[in-house]
C-alpha cells in the first residue's frame, strides 16, 4: 500500500480528533463575548429570574445603597433579600452560566432569550449568586438558605476540577492533531498518537460528566429551594450536545488511531529475505533443489583414495548439490 495506503488509514481518526476539538472549542465559547449570538445562548445552567416579583425596577448606584444601613432580612430568607435588591439594582430576566463567564439578559414580549452583556472569561469561573445578585452589596448574605449555600460550595470546588479537565481535553485533543501527522509515516507515530488520543478521550469524558452531574444537581436545588420565590433552574441541550458529541469523537479517534497502529505499516511491499521487490525480474530461488555448482567434476573420494577419472573439456558432466539451502 505504501505511503498513499498510509494516508488512507489514518484519515479516518485524524477526521475524528478535528470534530471533536471542534466540539471542545463550541463549549468554550459558550456564554462569552467571544463568540457569535448563538454560542452566546449556549449554557450548562440557566437561572431564570422573570417571574420575581419587586415592587421598582428603579436602578441605583452601590455607593447610594450601601448609606442605606437599615437593610436587613431574616436568615434564610430569600424572597425578602431579592425583594430588596430588585428595589435598588435592575436586576435581568435570566442569567446563562457557562464554563468561562456568563450572559445576562431580558426576555422580550415574544418570549424569547434576548441577551444583553456576557461577563469577560475567566478562568476556574463560577457563578457566584450572592456576588452576582449583589446580595454581597447590601449585606444579605445570609439571605441564601443553607441547602443552596452547600450546593453553591460545592458547584464551587467542583468547578475548578471541571475547567482543569475540559483545558487538559483541548491541549491533548491540539497536541492529538499535530502527532498525527507523524503517524503518516510510520506506526511509531500512531502509538505515540494512541497514548495522547487516550488521555484526551479519558478527560473529555470525564468533563463531560462533571459538568452533566453537576448543574444537574444545581437545577435540582434550584427548583426544590428558591422555585418559590419566582426563580427558576434549567440545565442547557445545544452545550450538552457540544460535550457529549466531543466525547463520543474522542473515543472513536483513539479506537482507530489503536487501528492504525497495528495495519497500514507504510512501507512499500518488500521482500526482505532477499532484499528484492517482489514485481522484479529476479526470481527467488526455491529450496530443496539442484543446481549447477560449476565446471569439472567434484571427488566424493577422501584425499587418500584415488583421483576421480579426468574427461576432456567438451565431455565433462555438470554436477549439482543436492538440497540447497537458501
């Protein structure tokens, strides 16, 4: 097959690792600025907030709210705190998460998700309620009940994590590409591919389920705690689509990158016994036979015993070895 064979088989897998950091690079630019207005609707987590009730939509500045020092709630109680926080900040319609910031917006009179602003990305993001929602502002933190405050520490640390994988994923999936350029040449360079394409595929995956599981305890707590208080949780589809489909990409490349390091070896067909192609004229000389070792004729006899009888030139016999060796 040669080179050309080579090629062949390798595309296959090389196709593979470019859809899924193709698939990797949608999620990141999920619920940034960086991307165009339909990465800006993709999210993990979607925190609903339009049906809250408030008395103003009035916006003040933080400075003019902090002279107020007579804001209080009671612990735990949230309705009031956001109650208060809607009658002095404007706070938006929906607020979407994704891995590195969020968007926020209104919803129209068609009921459709308009998005506003996005958050500039940062690194090991998470949604932070009570900074976002400037409870922190008016000193309300202890307006989130304790069940939200645990699932929020959580979402926290498991965050981290989360963000460490889906970066491992991208960087190996970048470095699965340009490895397997080697591996055209040789099936070295498709093992070496294989052992990155693996480690690419095992972090994609587990991304995949950190950021599933995760939000999906979120919305969870969302709609079990603070649902009666006018705020609602729902988990993304576009984004899980996004991350799944990397995975299931991820995984098929190292399948056939494994593939294409046991067949498809590159080299030209090649007879290596003799060093010989095997389309060429010269043709292999089969075992076990007779062949022609030369003029004159050979004494079987031992230096001791007579000479074998001398013929002329033109009359002597051509001898042959038996069962030669090759």
């Amino acid at each position: 097959m040669g080179k050309a064979g080579r090629f062949v088989c390798i595309f296959t897998p090389y196709v593979l690792t470019i859809a899924a950091l193709i698939c990797l690079i949608v999620v990141g630019l999920g619920s940034t600025d960086r991307g165009t207005d339909s990465t800006r609707d993709l999210y993990f987590f979607r925190a609903d907030l339009r049906d809250l009730n408030s008395s103003t939509s009035a916006q003040s500045s933080v400075s003019s709210v902090l002279d107020d020092l007579n804001i209080s709630v009671d612990d735990g109680d949230l309705g009031s705190a956001l109650d208060e926080v809607q009658q002095y900040f404007n706070i938006p319609d929906f607020y979407n998460i994704g891995l590195w910031g969020y968007c926020q917006g209104n919803v129209t009179s068609n009921d459709n998700y308009k998005v506003s602003n996005c958050s500039s990305p940062e690194a090991q993001f998470w949604f932070d309620p009570v900074e976002i929602w400037n409870l922190k502002a008016l000193g309300l933190q202890n307006a989130i009940p304790d069940d939200l405050q645990d699932a929020l520490n959580v979402y926290k640390n498991v965050s981290k994590w989360m963000s460490i994988a889906y970066i491992i994923a991208f960087a190996a999936t970048g470095l699965e590409i340009l490895l397997g350029i080697t591996a055209i040449f040789s099936r070295w360079g498709s093992c070496v591919t294989t052992l990155i394409a693996i480690a690419a595929f095992l972090f994609t995956a587990a991304a995949s389920a950190t950021s599933t599981a995760m939000f999906a305890v979120i919305a969870g707590v969302f709609n079990d705690k603070i649902k009666p208080y006018g705020i609602e949780g729902h988990m993304g589809r576009n984004i899980y689509a996004a991350t799944w489909l990397a995975t299931a990409f991820s995984l098929a490349a190292a399948l056939f990158w494994a593939i294409s390091s046991c067949c498809c070896s590159g080299r030209s067909p090649y007879n290596h016994r003799h060093g010989r192609n095997r389309g060429g004229i010269t043709a292999e000389k089969a075992p076990y036979t007779y062949e022609p070792v030369g003029d004159g004729y050979p004494s079987p006899h031992p230096p001791y015993q007579a000479a074998a009888p001398q013929y002329p030139a033109q009359q002597r016999p051509t001898s042959y070895e038996p069962f030669r060796h090759v």
